[in-house]
C-alpha cells in the first residue's frame, strides 16, 4: 500500500510541475489553509497525528489556604507601591493568591516583591475564611488553544511548496510540547519535562485531501 501511494505522490508532483508558478503558488496556498485549519481542529479535538488522544495536563497540587487577612505595599522599589489588602488567600510556589480588595477579584503577588508588610486591624482579620473559591473553568478547557489560532498556527506556500508552522514565541512552545522537552512553565518556576504531544503532523486524510484537491484543479483546467 504505502508503494502504490509513493506512486501517486510521484504522479502529483509531475502534475503540479506542469502547472506555471502563480497558478502553483496559489493551488499550494489553498493546500496549506485547508491542512492548517484541519490540523488546528485535531488539536482541538486533544489528538496526535496518529489519531491519539494527548496526554493529559498534571494533577495540580492541592493548594494551602491562609486562615487571615494580609495588607503589603507592592511591588518593592516602585514609588507609587500601593497597598494590598489581601483575603482568602492560598501560598501558590512564589505566588500569594487571594482576593485583592482593591481590585474586587482574584489576583497574585510575588512573596519577594512585597515592599512591606502592614499591620492588619482585629476587624479586618478574616480568620477561618477556608479556602479561597477558584474557578476551575480555565484547566477544564482543552489545552492550545491560543496555540492552534490562526495568529500562532501559519499557512503559506512558495511556487513549489506548501508549509504550516508555528510562528515566534509560539514555535517555542510547541517544540517544547511537540518533542516532550523540559522547560519553565512560569519565568521563576523550576524546570519539568512536559509529556510529549504531537501538534504538528500530516495525517492520512490531509494527503488525500491536498490529491482531491490537486485533481479537482486538474480536471477543471
């Protein structure tokens, strides 16, 4: 079988060779959107290449709720540090998460960017507060997908090839998850392998797809 495909690959190409430059360029171009929005809907779907399903995101660790209210100036070294009034809040690594009254929702704080910490009156303690509410909507949701946007996801051609790729910070990204390497998952986290997970690949159904299409342009010549 993959012989007698090799075939008509070997056939494809002395097709398109017979067509002039724009017209390959821009049969190419098609080619390359209809494999970029094929690929960024498997992505979607939580698929490799292979037809897979991705590895699933890490058990996150069960986080440690403060029992009171804490007020700091922040962030150090900054003249107009302002205060941050601080309740219901979680240690989260280098992060103190709570909600921040001030801003009337959930926000995070650097321990090592806290200029000072403030006193904190008996009427403002929140003690027993439990832990702090977090909507779990974000992990729920399918992994990548900024990365599979057409913003991050490319399609292009030249007048004798199609691409797809990932483009500057996102290509990345992708290498990191694309060959399961090891990387920071915040700028002052320790390093950890990611599993591997196939975001790029040409499938079966995409080879045949771009020779439909190629012999649809053919035909209607």
């Amino acid at each position: 079988m993959s012989d007698d495909f090799e075939q008509i690959q070997s056939l494809a190409g002395a097709l398109l060779r017979q067509l002039g430059a724009s017209e390959r360029r821009s049969l190419l171009r098609r080619m390359a959107r209809q494999v970029q929005q094929s690929q960024s809907a498997r992505i979607g779907r939580q698929e490799a290449p292979d037809g897979s399903k991705f590895a699933p995101r890490r058990e996150r660790r069960e986080l440690k709720p403060g029992n009171y209210a804490v007020k700091f100036l922040y962030p150090k070294g900054d003249a107009n540090a302002r205060v941050v009034f601080l309740k219901s809040w979680v240690h989260d690594g280098p992060l103190m998460t709570g909600f921040d009254i001030e801003a009337g929702g959930i926000r995070s704080f650097f321990y090592d960017k806290v200029e000072k910490y403030l006193p904190v009156d008996a009427g403002e303690q929140n003690a027993g507060a439990g832990k702090l509410r977090r909507k779990g909507t974000i992990r729920q949701k399918a992994m990548f997908r900024k990365l599979r946007s057409a913003r991050n996801l490319r399609a292009g051609s030249t007048d004798r090839e199609a691409w797809i790729g990932f483009s500057g910070r996102a290509a990345e990204i992708a290498r990191v998850h694309q060959e399961g390497l090891r990387d920071k998952p915040s700028r002052k986290g320790r390093a950890v392998r990611y599993a591997e997970r196939g975001l790029l690949g040409v499938t079966q159904a995409e080879q045949s797809r771009a020779l439909d299409m190629l012999l649809e342009h053919v035909a209607a010549a």
